[in-house]
C-alpha cells in the first residue's frame, strides 16, 4: 500500500525556493559543459559525475547537480526494480531518493523530515520519501498491507509529538492503473 502523509504545513517559499534549485542545477551544468560535452545532467552516469566535479567549484552546486544525477540514474533503477517486481529494491531506492532530497537537494524541513524519519523505523515499510517542491506538503510510504494502521498510529503519534499538530493519512491502493471500460 502506498501511505500518503500530509505535513498540514503552509507552504509559503516553495515555488521560489524550488526555482533557486533549479538555478543551482543550471549553473553547475554550465560549469561541466566548459570541461565536458554535456547537454544536461541527466545524460551524466554517477561516475561520469563524480570524475567531473572539480569543474564546479562551488559545494553547494556540486550538491544540488549530484541530486539531479543521481536522482535520474535511480529512477531508470526504480524502473527496472518494478519491472522485475522487485518492491525490496524499489523501496531502498525511494528511501535513498529521499536522503538525496533532505541532504543534497535541501528542501525537506523538519515536518517532512520527522514524517520520513519515522515511517522508516515502521513494521512492513519498504521505503519512504517527500514529495512535490518539498518545504511542506507531502510525504509517501511504501507500507506492507498488514501494518498501515499500526504505521497511521505509529507515525500520527510521532508527529504530533515533535511538531505540536496532527499529520493526516491516506492510504491508496497499488493497482494496474487505469484502463478503458467496455
């Protein structure tokens, strides 16, 4: 089952903010394309990034440009995993999606953070991760069907104690998706 887990916070910076990473993005592959031929950085394998980056001289660029690497080479790897039904691999890469997008990308916050930090030490959770802009709104768990009301519980309780108010929960169905009735 998939968990969805809404902070209830405002999010008041998130479009500027998120345009600022994408600048960031945008500057560090101009920086590569001086010393490589490169369009975007999407084409770069991770170690075709990690051999480059002394050509972006700024840590702060080398973080948000090593998310956007590494974020498309683990969907192409996501990919795979749920092609070959792999859901124990799916998860661990949605969980590492989510370190890239606290530590790398910034754009977590404490509530996102205290809902993830919690789903994953869950009974039944095989990965968790913000979504959207980030700095509020949403989270997504990955949850055994057996555990989702412990995790509801579990979590709830975690979040109203650390931040001071509720998380709301909703949990939707994995299925094949939609498909044209006759």
């Amino acid at each position: 089952m998939i968990v969805i887990m809404n902070t209830n916070k405002r999010r008041e910076l998130a479009d500027s903010k998120y345009n600022e990473r994408r600048s960031e993005c945008e500057k560090a592959l101009a920086m590569l394309q001086k010393g490589i031929e490169v369009k975007s950085l999407g084409q770069l394998s991770e170690d075709e990034f990690d051999e480059n980056t002394y050509l972006i001289y700024d840590p702060i660029l080398i973080k948000r440009a090593r998310h956007a690497v590494f974020e498309n080479q683990r969907t192409l790897k996501a990919s795979k995993a749920l092609q070959d039904g792999d859901l124990k691999t799916f998860g661990k890469l949605v969980s590492a999606s989510g370190v890239s997008l606290a530590f790398d990308y910034e754009v977590t916050g404490i509530e996102l953070d205290t809902l993830v930090t919690n789903a994953l030490k869950q009974r039944g959770v095989l990965g968790a991760r913000m979504t959207g802009a980030g700095f509020g709104g949403c989270a997504i768990a990955i949850v055994n069907s057996a555990d989702v009301e412990d995790f509801i519980d579990n979590v709830g309780k975690a979040y109203r104690e650390k931040i001071g108010y509720d998380a709301h929960f909703y949990v939707a169905d994995i299925a094949d998706g939609a498909k044209q009735l006759n």
